[in-house]
C-alpha cells in the first residue's frame, strides 16, 4: 500500500482543523505535522520526509508562494485559498492542485487523487524494493469509490483498453489505471502475466491444461499467449517441486 505522507501549512487553525478531518477520512494519506509558520515547516522538511503539502497563499513572516521557490523540485503542493487571483501563480510555480475555499470533501478527494496518481506513476518507473512491499493496495474503482484490495485475494487481472477489471472470489472491481501500473506495482514473484491482457496470481492456479489456466472457486478459464508462455512457465517452474 502507497502512503502519502503530508502536512499542512496554514495560519488559521479552523483550516487547519477542516484539512485535518477530510485526511483523516482518505486511507491512503497520512498526516505528519501541521504548521501556522512557514519558517517552521521549511525546517521540518529539511530533516523529515514528506510527499505532499496542503500550502494556503496569505500567512505572515513568508507567502505560500514564496514558500514554494524554496521547496525541493520533487515536492507536490496543494494550494488551499480563499483567494482565487492566486491561481495562475500558484500553477507557474507547478503546482498539483488550487483548492479555492470553501471547498467540498468531494473536490479535496480529487486532489487527494491526484497525488496518489502522481506517486504511482513515479513509483513504476522506479519500483519499490523488497522490503518496501506491503500487502494490500488502493484503487479508485469506475463508481468513484477508493477500495483497498489485498494482493491475497486477487485471482487474475484483466486489462480493457483504458480500463482494468480486477477480481476476486466475490467482487469485481473496474478502474481507469493501465496494465502496466498495476503489474509493476504487484509482488514480482506472485504474479505472472500469461496474456497482454491478463495478470493472475500464482497461488490461486488448480491446473493448467493446454493453453487455459483453471482456478479454484471460479469457472473461467484464463488463456496463455504465445508471447507469455515461456517466461509464464519459466517463473511457474520456479514454484513447483523437482
């Protein structure tokens, strides 16, 4: 599971509060610290790893624009205003998001999402190691809703152009995510692509007749590709006893 680790840099503390009930409310952020000063954040971030910050514009001692020339390049920033005119200032310097104040959870999850996509789309140009894998996931299915799924009970995957459906012993869940994200982001030694468009896990195979993979619990029949076949073999041949 990805974890967003964040923190907020406002001067009125019922922002303050707002921001911190709507994080708690997505399972995929973690709030680290929260400010009234800039200067303190700026020193926090120098000896704390953080991923995302919530950045309101108008604080004394430093602006939130100001604030942002002196973060590192990799830093992802979520304006929060209640200043509109700000925006375009706000995005010249880069930024992920302008949450205009008042704003909605619905419109705070969007920019919550974004920065998860963000961080999926750097972490499949460079995977995790070993011992960074967790065992569950989230994912943003077609309804809008966030599911955590475990990686234990996926049986396959199967890739619909733009689309991937997920599933399990009893639910299926469809997302907007490609292939590709979802391959590089599962445990490399549990999961086999056998097809360009389907991933199913090692574990959950009865048997394997011709070029169709069976599965406990479910009745469908996932094909091999001429492709995959060698390399899905190789690493099955990996599992089995000599």
């Amino acid at each position: 599971m990805k974890v967003i680790n964040c923190i907020i840099v406002e001067d009125e503390q019922y922002a303050i509060n707002i921001l911190t009930d709507f994080i708690s409310k997505v399972p995929f952020i973690n709030l680290a610290e929260t400010f009234t000063n800039p200067i303190d954040a700026l020193l926090y971030l120098k000896s704390n790893p953080v991923n995302l910050i919530f950045l309101d514009i108008n604080m004394p001692e430093l602006s939130g624009i100001d604030l942002i020339k002196l973060l590192p390049k990799n830093m992802e920033i979520i304006i929060t205003s209640g200043y509109s005119e700000f925006a375009v200032a706000g995005f010249e310097n880069n930024v992920l998001d302008y949450l205009l104040k008042p704003y909605s959870f619905d419109r705070f999850l969007q920019g919550a999402q974004k920065a998860l996509d963000k961080l999926l789309l750097l972490n499949t140009s460079k995977p995790a190691p070993v011992n960074e894998q967790s065992d569950s996931f989230y994912l943003k299915t077609d309804h809008g809703r966030i599911v955590r799924i475990n990686f234990n009970d996926i049986i396959y995957i199967e890739g619909l152009k733009n689309y991937c459906s997920v599933f399990t012993e009893n639910e299926r869940h469809i997302s907007l995510v490609s292939m590709k994200t979802l391959a590089d982001n599962l445990p490399q030694q549990d999961f086999a692509r056998t097809h360009k468009s389907y991933i199913i896990a090692l574990k959950r195979i009865k048997s394997i007749d011709g070029n169709m993979v069976m599965f406990d619990k479910i009745k469908e029949k996932i094909p091999i590709g001429v492709t995959y076949r060698d390399s899905f073999f190789a690493q099955l041949n990996n599992k089995m006893f000599k």
